[in-house]
C-alpha cells in the first residue's frame, strides 16, 4: 500500500504525536486530521519505505516526541492555510492544540 492509499491521507494533516504500540513497546506515530464533517480524528501515519507505507515508530516516547515537536509548533499555520472561515480556522487551531494538549497529558 502506498503513503497516499492510507485511510485518511486525503484528508489535512495537522499534528503528529507519539502513541505507545503495547504489542511492541514501541512508540508508533499518529496523525491528527481534520475530516470533511470538521471532526479532529487521530489516524495512522505512514512514511514511504521501498516504495511502501510503513509506520513510523520509535524506541522510547522522548524520542518519538522530540521528532514531532518542529512540526507541531506549526499547527496554527497549517490550519491557515486551509479554505475556511476565520472563525472555524481559530475554533480548529484551538480543538487541536487542546488534542495535543490531552495527549501530552496521558503518555
């Protein structure tokens, strides 16, 4: 399967976070996306691997945290650069930075 054949990967990518893979003990990383209904879901993230999609995982949760940190601290300016309204764009901005927020909390 490719990156782009993913479930979702259609849909705006806005942050990625690090989960933890209990059949591993691995860190496996997720993508917030932004679906057409307005909803934030937490989807799979691939990279291309041989032409493939394969997950993106890491050994410890610090290290899977401080590769998504740069991209994170851009949200605002992804949801920017979406066609919506400015009042949807700031209610989205902040839905995913609470989501991000949340999460940061359980791990």
């Amino acid at each position: 399967m490719l990156v782009s054949e993913l479930p979702g990967a259609k849909y705006p990518l806005l942050a990625l976070f690090p989960f933890r893979w209990y059949e591993t003990s691995h860190w496996i990383i997720r993508a917030l996306r932004l679906h057409p209904s307005g909803e934030l879901k937490w989807m799979h993230y691939g990279v291309e691997h041989n032409g493939h999609a394969r997950a993106q995982t890491f050994s410890s949760y610090e290290e899977g945290r401080k590769h998504v940190a740069e991209f994170n601290a851009e949200v605002s300016a992804r949801v920017d650069e979406l066609d919506l309204d400015n009042d949807l764009r700031i209610s989205i901005t902040l839905k995913a930075e609470k989501e991000l927020t949340a999460q940061r909390r359980l791990a």
